[in-house]
C-alpha cells in the first residue's frame, strides 16, 4: 500500500514538472503560462508531502511541509487566475488585480516561512501514525483559517466561471474543454473541505491525493481536446488577436463565438454581441441582418464616431458538426482606408486633373448610359459643346500656365453653373461638354446662352494681368436626327459649334 501510494505522488509529482516545463514553452497564451506556474507549485506541494510519508522525524517532518508552502499557498490562486484569463473574463493580468489576488497566498508564504516567531498560521506540531504512515499533525493558527477560507473562494469562484462559460456556450466548440477544467478544478475543492472537516481524526492530507487526480483529468483535456497547444495557440493567434472581427454561427444562425475585435467593432456601431440568434442581436438592424445572413462576401457602411467606415464581411464555412449542424466563420474586416484608396484611383481614372470634371472616357460612359435610360423611359436629353475662344492666342501672349489656369478656371465654372443631375467632362484641350438631362433642345439653348454670358464676365488674375475669355457653344439634343448613341449626339453637337465659331465666336448655335 506505502509502495502504490509513493508511486502514485512520484509519478504525480514527475508529471506536474513536465507540464510546467511543457506549458511554460507553449506560453504564448496568458493562461498559459498562468498554468505553467500553477503546475510547478503543485509539484513543490505533492513532492513535499511524499517526502513527509517517508519520514518520522519531527523536524524533517516540519521542514517538508515548509517545502510544500513554497507552492501550496499559491495553487488556488492560480487556479483562479488561469480560469479568468481562459474564459476572457480578463486578456492579461494587471498590477492592481495581480496584488489583489495575490495579497493573502504571499502573507501566507512568509507567515509559514516565519511562523516559528509568532505562531500565527501554526501553533504546535505532533506526529501521528496511522496504517504504516507517519502523519504531521497541526494545531492550526488564526491565520491557517484566513488562509483556507481564500482558498476555498478562489476555488468556488473558479468552478462558477467553469459552469457559467458551460452553460454560456451551451452550442459551443469549446464547451467539452469548460467541463474538462470544471471537474478538475471541483476535485481540490472536495480535498479542501475534507481537510477542513476531518484532518483532526485522520491527519491526512486529502488535496495532496485528489490533486494529481485533477492533473490526470487536465492531461486527459490535452490529448482528447488539444486545447491546451494546436487549437488554443490556433485560436489566440488567428481568432482573439486578428485585427478582424470575428463571429461563429451556427445553422439556426445563432452566435456561439466572437473574438474582440467583434467586440469592440460592434461596439463602436453601438451593437451589443452575445450568444444569441442574429434575429435578436440585428433586431434594429434589418439590413445589417440581411447582410449577415447571406453567405455572400456584403459591404456595409456605418457612422463612427462623426466619420464614415467602411466594412466587408466575408462567409467562411467551417463544416458539418454532430453530422447535422453546419457552423460558419463572419470575417468583419474596416476597409476604409481600402475604399479611400480605391475612391482615389478611381477619381484618377475618371477625372481630369486640371479641370476637375471628367476625362473623354468617362464622360463618354456615363453619357451614353444616360442616354439609353432616356430612350427607355422616353425623356429627353440635351448635349453641349463648349470651346474657349482662341485659346491658342492666350498661352501665346500669357504662357501655357496662364493657360492653365484658364482651364482650371473654366472647369470651376462649369461644375458651379449647372444643376447637380447635369455632368460635364473635358474632351480635350480647349473643349468641353455638358449634359443636360430632361432638357429639351429649346431649353438647353437658354441653358447655354446663359453660361455663355457668365463666362464673358469672368476674367482670371495672372501675374497681376486680368484675362478676359469668351466660349462658343454647340447644342444638340437626343431627338436630333433620332441619334442611337452619344457620339451621334456630339457629332451633331459638334457641327452646331463650329457654326457658332464660323459666326464670329462667343455665341451659341443649335441643331435644328
């Protein structure tokens, strides 16, 4: 029996090491290395009492069990802290909680260090013999009583948020790892409660034979699970720490997981996420929960914090589970430096830099889309040609920046002297065009002979010189000569203006 017992708290003891050793290399995770060190006072513990069954000596006996309140006053604690940083209850452990939680195991650890001064966790000592075994008995101190009643608090809180994350993922891939810990983390706390009952009539320590036990159970986890290395080094690098939200769903599209950049994503669009059916999360959100429940890569906007974000929500389906439950990975990613990026691009493909309003190829697209969307509703359309006035005559006498500026000047023009559903672009050079849409062809030619006015008003400021700058103008308009596309249109437009210019410039001139 001695022979089996020994074997049993060796074999604990060599393998609490090798999973602090083990954890500690694998410590990326928080909880990880909370566990490493949670594992190592557990050796310093289980080996300190297998030492005290081979000895009889009274003071070898005392000396042992100091050796084990290297580790024992911290074990609960630890359990504790590893069951908030697992469950994300907390991401790291700051100061302030750190000398919160750790307050009383560290006064236990120098009160039993120095007990021999004042009493306090100890008063006396005795062994006792009972099957074989020589036992230390204790005559426990008021602060021993301080010390178990933290002990068993951390403990109860750490099998509440075991069983409360349980029931939270109730569907949850991760629910069978909550079940692992909540039986491993009850077992101490049964060891604890008998210490406290029962160590006067039998001098045992019950932790240090069920402690292993919940070891053993852990060890189970790991290679039943792989929690603990492939999945949870997976999740903590790819799914807490990806700077995309992220959120699983089940077939009943009911949120089982999120990461905090979900969280926080959500949050910011004043969205609260929790383990509920998207129905209930959306519910003021109809199009965000149309968008969500599609498996198709969506786009959405939304105003955040005065400003306009961008968002790409991207389906990954993760498998069929239990045979029947097709879960799915919502990737929410800001795209708005994206989408800022691509506005630029696109304002470089479409505009001209020096005027402003579109080049040839763009307004030539959107021209000839408009002009189809008038035949199919039966609307009217109009088109003008604008040309400056002997424009060569002034990069002659001012220069080609003079000139410029003359353009941009134009280009302001324009865009301020038409209505807004009106778009112009700059064909080329000195030409440019305007259409004008449900304009018919008389109204289009008051819309000209009205700009052309404002245009020989205007006059630009260069080098302390005014230049003065006419147009002529050419109208025509979609019901000319039954057009079929745009450039039938600007063809006719274009004959209109060199009449005007053959007219003696500065004038408007419209197909009749």
């Amino acid at each position: 029996m001695k022979l089996l017992l020994s074997l049993y708290l060796f074999v604990a003891v060599l393998l609490t090491q090798f999973f602090a050793a083990y954890f500690f290399s694998k410590g990326r995770a928080n909880y990880l290395k909370a566990f490493s060190a949670l594992t190592f006072c557990v050796s310093f513990y289980l080996f300190g009492y297998l030492m005290i069954l081979h000895n009889s000596n009274l003071q070898e006996l005392i000396f042992w069990n100091q050796i084990q309140y290297i580790g024992l006053p911290f074990i609960s604690v630890l359990w504790l802290t590893v069951a908030l940083l697992y469950t994300k209850n907390i991401y790291t452990l700051s100061r302030r909680l750190a000398v919160l939680l750790f307050f009383v195991p560290v006064t236990t650890f120098f009160m039993r260090l120095t007990n021999n001064w004042h009493h306090l966790f100890y008063k006396n000592w005795e062994v006792k013999q009972l099957f074989g075994y020589y036992f230390l008995y204790m005559e426990r101190g008021f602060w021993y009583y301080f010390n178990i009643s933290y002990t068993i608090l951390c403990l109860c809180l750490t099998i509440i948020i075991y069983y409360l994350e349980y029931q939270k993922k109730r569907a949850g891939y991760t629910r069978p790892q909550f079940m692992v810990f909540f039986f491993a983390s009850l077992l101490p706390l049964i060891g604890v409660m008998l210490i406290v009952c029962a160590f006067n009539k039998w001098s045992i320590d019950y932790t240090a034979l069920i402690m292993p036990i919940s070891i053993f159970i852990i060890g189970y986890g790991i290679i039943k699970y792989d929690f603990l290395e492939i999945k949870t080094l997976a999740r903590e690098t790819i799914f807490e720490n990806s700077l995309d939200g992220m959120i699983i769903l089940e077939s009943e599209l009911k949120v089982i997981d999120y990461n905090k950049a979900a969280k926080e994503i959500f949050g910011a669009l004043n969205i609260s996420l929790d383990t509920f059916p998207l129905e209930s999360i959306f519910n003021r959100e109809p199009e965000l929960l149309e968008i969500f429940k599609s498996e198709a890569t969506q786009e959405f906007s939304s105003v955040v914090a005065g400003e306009e974000r961008f968002f790409e929500v991207v389906t990954v389906p993760l498998g069929i589970s239990d045979g029947r439950k097709m879960r799915m990975l919502k990737s929410i990613r800001d795209i708005t430096d994206k989408k800022k990026v691509q506005e630029k691009l696109t304002v470089l493909a479409t505009t001209d830099s020096l005027s402003g309003l579109y080049n040839r190829p763009e307004f030539l697209k959107l021209a000839q889309r408009e002009l189809s969307w008038a035949k199919t509703h039966n609307e009217k359309l109009a088109l003008l040609m604008i040309d400056l006035d002997l424009f060569k005559s002034i990069n002659d006498t001012y220069g080609h920046a003079a000139g410029d500026k003359v353009i941009r000047e134009m280009g302001n023009i324009i865009m301020t002297g038409f209505r807004k559903t009106d778009f112009a672009g700059r064909l080329g050079g000195e030409e440019f065009a305007v259409l004008l849409k449900n304009t018919s062809l008389e109204e289009a030619k008051r819309v000209a002979e009205k700009f052309r006015e404002t245009v020989s008003k205007k006059k630009v400021v260069y080098e302390k010189r005014k230049i003065s700058f006419t147009v002529s103008i050419g109208v025509a308009s979609s019901s000319c000569d039954n057009n079929s596309n745009i450039e039938d249109i600007l063809k006719q437009a274009d004959n209109a203006l060199y009449k005007a210019k053959a007219k003696g410039r500065n004038c408007v001139w419209a197909v009749k």
